[in-house]
C-alpha cells in the first residue's frame, strides 16, 4: 500500500521538473538560432571581404591616371585610385574585426548550447533515478 503524503509530494516536483526541463529546452532552441545566425553573418561577411580583397588587387594594377567611380546609391561619383584602395582596405578590415568578433560569440553560445543540454541529460538521469 502507498503513502499518500509521498503522492502529493511526487506531483509538484514533477511540475517543476517539467518547468525547468522546457525552460532548458526553449533556452537551447533560442541558442541553436543565434548560432545558425552567426554563421549566416560570418559567411556573408566573409563574401564581403573576398570582394573587397578582389577588387582591390583588380585596381591595384590599373594606373593612377585611370579615372576610377564609386557607386552611391544610383550615381557615381569621381573618385581617387588611392580613396578607393584605402576604402577598400578599410572595408577588408572591419570586415575581418566582426568575423573574429562573431566567432568568439559563436563558441559562447555554442558552449552555452552544451551546458543546456547537459542539464537537460542531467536532468531526466535524476529523474530516472529517483
């Protein structure tokens, strides 16, 4: 015969196991999007640099007499081989700076991902147990 205090003890600490466990879930799902995010934003950062360093090797072999236009919204404006190269560097570098600032974020919230799920293990291993 069981006890009926053990019952009603039983139900609310199944409540809350239920609580934290879709917490946790919820939790990984919205990190699992941030990291799909960040690699969304490091590929197309990374498209950018590529582009940047491209056609900065393409100007680098024209002369500095060849008239050379950067588009601004839908006109072009005159500008210099040497403010078209520097741009471009600038371009490449800020570029590179949000890749390695995105891949540190990237690791975190991975790590955060691993940490949820391991509470999540945990958490049904002590519930198996009890």
């Amino acid at each position: 015969m069981r006890c009926p205090t053990l019952k009603k003890m039983a139900a609310p600490v199944d409540l809350e196991l239920k609580k934290a466990f879709s917490e946790l879930q919820v939790k990984m799902i919205d990190t699992q999007q941030k990291v799909k995010l960040a690699d969304l934003q490091i590929e197309q950062l990374t498209h950018v640099q590529k582009h940047a360093k491209l056609t900065h090797a393409e100007i680098s072999t024209l002369g500095d007499s060849t008239r050379m236009y950067e588009g601004v919204g839908r006109m072009f404006i005159l500008q210099s081989k040497d403010d078209i190269a520097q741009q471009l560097k600038v371009k490449q570098k800020t570029a590179e700076e949000k890749i390695k600032e995105l891949e540190q974020k990237k690791v975190y919230l991975e790590r955060s991902v691993k940490e949820a799920e391991d509470n999540i293990r945990e958490m049904l291993l002590s519930r198996r147990a009890q």
